[in-house]
C-alpha cells in the first residue's frame, strides 16, 4: 500500500510562508478555513483563502478542512472525556493543526482519500515554540537538514505547482521521508554492523541525492527566495527508545550530511506499541546567506 503524508496547519498559518513550503515536500496539504469571521480572520482574508484553497484542490495538492469554531470546540471537550486535554494548549491558533492531525487519521471529515493509500498527517509548525507548548514527552528521533531554500509567503502558488509536477522533482521527493524513512528505521533496528553498514551508505546517498537535486530544481524555478531549517521530528516507540547505540552511530555516519538528535520532546499522542510516528516538522526562517 502506498503511503502518503499530509501536512496539517493552524487556522492563522496560511499568513506564513509554511503552506507553501509544505507544497514541496508533502504529498497534500489541509489547509483549514474558518467558516465564518473569526477572531482576528476578516471576511475578506477568508475569501482570498478559500480562493487559494480551491486552487489547491484542483491541482492536487490539497485537502480542504471547512473549520468551525463549535466543533473545534467539541473535539477538544473529547479530549477533556479521555484525560489528554491537558497535552493541549489553551487557542485554537495552537492546536488546529493537530485537531486536523486527529481527524485525518480518524476519518471523521470524511475526506476522499486516495484508494489503497495509507494517510500518515503530519502537524507543521513555524517554530520550537509551537511545537514544545504540549505537556507531556516522549522520546524522539530530530533530522535536521540547515539552509534549504524555500519559497516566501507571496511565492507563486502555480510555480510551485509546476515544479511538483515535474518527474525528477517527484523522483527525488520519494527519496526524502526524512520524518519516517524506511532506511533510518532500517538504521535503528539493524540485526549486525554489516547490515548496519549498508544501510548506512544507502541512506547518506539518498539524503545527499534529494538535497542536492532539492535545491537545484527549487532554485531554477526562482523560488529560492528565503532559507530555513527543517527539523523532522518523529515520537518513537519501546522498542526503538531503548536502544542507546543506535542514534550515536546513526548522527556519526550521516553527520555530514543532516544533524541527527534525540531528546524527550513534547507530544501529546502516544506511540504506543509502533515503531515510530511522525510528531511533527518545523521550520525556522533564516535571512538568505551570501
């Protein structure tokens, strides 16, 4: 079965640069949009959305959440019934993206997924800050890829369109599940050195082939026009957290290439018996270096 990851956002994101980066590295993005005025969101804000959004849609890109305040509201008095309300902050600013996350997964929307595809969503925030507001930890594995060009937040919404269409763009894309990749759970898991070994090339030369063509295409169809780090952060399960080997190896052989760390990070879904699951991606704007 084919997988594909969603990004989900906040109700306030699409005043960031967020959503369009996330057109480049996620297969679809949910973008909500308030139903009606809400707070700080103007009606003419909402209809400039609503008009990106469809257009979005069209192409294949997106998946639109119509968010209403009362059921936002509904959710998080579900959350209080099964006692993790406290993993949660306090606005809707905060947490949309991850009530979007919760009902992706759970197929309350009702959205038309894809036949025989596997939704894996994944919360986008534009900073640690926003990230690290939940309460409760857990342990986790960060790649972290430094200086990526992006697009800015007035960055044509067909340009990116038509570099995601392109083949060796989508080619290099599947190389790059850098949140939940194959070859790095391989990594974690590896029965011998030697099978160890082997992955471990196979996985520098496919982050080294994806960053390299990443910035060639995103720079000749002129949307360099920021840098940023991009930290992937996936919550990991019993049985990868208790190996105190893996990671060091992992962050030494692939160090030159990514920045590999652990920690116990915030989450406020558990694992559970899983592997691993994605946590969330964050990005950091930084000014464009000479």
């Amino acid at each position: 079965m084919k997988t594909e990851y969603w990004a989900t956002f906040s109700i306030y994101d699409h005043r960031t640069p967020n959503y369009r980066r996330a057109l480049i590295v996620f297969d679809r993005i949910v973008i909500p949009v308030a139903s009606r005025p809400y707070k700080g969101l103007t009606g003419q804000e909402l209809d400039q959305l609503s008009a990106e959004v469809d257009f979005l849609v069209h192409e294949g890109r997106a998946v639109r959440f119509d968010w209403d305040p009362q059921r936002f509201n509904e959710w998080k008095q579900n959350l209080v019934g099964k006692g993790v309300s406290a993993h949660l902050g306090k606005h809707a600013e905060d947490d949309t993206r991850y009530q979007l996350q919760y009902e992706v997964e759970e197929g309350i929307v009702g959205l038309a997924k894809p036949a025989d595809v596997e939704v894996l969503a994944v919360p986008v925030c534009s900073s640690v800050k926003e990230f690290e507001h939940l309460a409760e930890e857990r342990d986790t594995l960060e790649v972290i890829l430094d200086s990526l060009p992006v697009p800015n937040s007035d960055a044509s919404l067909e340009t990116i369109c038509r570099l995601r269409d392109r083949e060796d763009f989508a080619t290099s894309l599947s190389k790059m599940r850098i949140w939940q990749d194959d070859v790095v759970l391989g990594l974690l898991r590896a029965g011998s050195e030697r099978e160890r070994e082997v992955l471990l090339r196979r996985s520098k030369a496919q982050l080294t082939d994806w960053v390299a063509t990443y910035r060639r295409l995103v720079e000749d169809a002129g949307l360099a026009n920021q840098s940023a780090t991009l930290s992937a952060i996936t919550s990991l399960g019993r049985s990868l957290a208790g190996d105190a080997t893996a990671i060091p190896k992992l962050a030494a052989a692939l160090g030159d290439v990514v920045g590999i760390r652990t920690a116990r990070r915030p989450s406020w879904k558990a694992v559970a018996d899983l592997e691993c699951a994605p946590a969330g991606i964050i990005y950091t704007t930084e000014e464009l270096r000479e």
